[in-house]
C-alpha cells in the first residue's frame, strides 16, 4: 500500500471526512482490521481563508509547496489536496515538488462520465464557481459546467465560509442550496457537483432532483485506489 499525502485542514471539518473515508475504503477492499497509511498535513484555515480573500495566490502557492514539500520528505507517495478552492496551483505544487497531485477534478470528471451525466452544475467557493482552473479541468473531460447566478454564487460562498468550515449545518441553509440546485437543473444539469468539500456536511443526494457528485468522497476513494494500484 502507497503512503497517501493529505495535505488538509481547509477545513478541517472536510478533512475529517477524507480521513473517515479513506479508511473505510480501504477496510472494504482489503477486509479485516486493514486501514489506510495516510500521512496528514493540517494547515491553520484561519491564515488560509485570510489569504483566499486577500487575493494572495501567490502566498498562497507557497503555503501549498511547503506542505507538500513536508509530506514528501516524510514519504507520501502521492498528494491529495484536501479542497477544491486550492486546486487552482495544483499544477504549481506539482511542478516544484515533483510530487504527483491526485486531482480532485479528474477524480470527479471520471465519476460524472460513468454515471452517464455530460451537463453537470458546478457548487464552490465564489472562486471555484468564477475562476476556470476547475471548470476548464471539467470541460476538458466534455462535461458542460453551469454555475448559479450571481446572486446564487454569492450565497453558496457565504454559507461556506460563515457556517460550514465552522462546523455550522443549518436546515435553512440546506433548504437555500436545494432551491439553487433546483434552479440549475431547470436549466438543464443532469447532475450536481458539490465542487466544495464541505458541501456534503450539508446535502447530498436527497437534495436534488438529479445525480450528486460529493467531491470530497469521490477523491478520497481516488487517492485509495492510487494507494492500492499494484
């Protein structure tokens, strides 16, 4: 089994998801007491979000390759960056590690495809949704990305940051996200991507009329079958 690298902790409230997830994947495949070896780097969110907001990539680019660099040295075989926002200098870390990102794009692509789905609306951080280093990954799987209104946008983005990264789950909340959802489908989604890996602490596939695609648990068994190729 390969040493899986997470590097997490934006937030950590999705984190504990991947770590949950991974290890289960692992005791299904391999049977018994088996779990994964996942070798973990949590960041403080606090100075990420911060940094996020400022407009900082390039600061932010470094936090990224000095993690990375951290996991490596302590011998992950593979990264997997534990959100979707920070994928957008996925390629960078790559580039300057050398360490190989397992990226939660092509995770989420692969599943889409083989779920039949080539219309998908896409739910994030106003970065995620706005910027095009996911939805261009997506695309170039021939999947057509829909992203909500402005008005829709900004309140994914704000109930991300004000309540889910701080564990905060709210039934109106919820019932905002399934009217955004619903409106993406009347525009034609056959499936949603909760493009944010806290998302799914607040709806899942009950939520909406169509497929919906956890990004948080499709990379992590990703990152399994990567540990376990071989």
């Amino acid at each position: 089994m390969k040493i899986i690298g997470v590097l997490g902790g934006m937030s950590w409230e999705s984190t504990v998801v991947y770590y949950e997830r991974m290890n289960r994947a692992v005791r299904e495949r391999l049977g018994g007491a088996h779990s994964a070896e996942i070798l973990l780097y949590s960041v403080d969110f606090g100075r990420i979000e911060a940094l996020q907001h400022a407009g900082e990539w390039e600061a932010l680019t470094e936090e990224m390759i000095t993690g990375a660099r951290r996991l490596m040295l302590g011998g992950a075989a593979f990264l997997v960056i534990a959100t979707n926002t920070m994928h957008k200098m996925a390629e960078a870390v790559q580039a300057v590690t050398g360490l190989e990102v397992l990226h939660i794009a092509d995770a989420t692509a692969a599943a889409v495809r083989a779920a039949g789905a080539r219309r998908v609306g896409l739910l994030g951080t106003r970065f995620t949704m706005e910027e095009p280093f996911l939805r261009e990954k997506l695309a170039g799987w021939g999947l057509d990305v829909l992203v909500p209104d402005a008005e829709g946008r900004e309140l994914v983005h704000r109930i991300i940051y004000e309540e889910l990264v701080q564990g905060v789950v709210r039934d109106e909340s919820r019932q905002r996200y399934r009217e955004v959802m619903a409106r993406l489908v009347e525009r034609g989604a056959e499936g949603i991507v909760l493009g944010c890996t806290e998302i799914g602490l607040l709806v899942g596939a009950d939520d909406a009329s169509v497929p919906v695609f956890d990004t948080t648990r499709i990379h992590a068994e990703a990152a399994v079958e990567r540990a376990l190729a071989g």
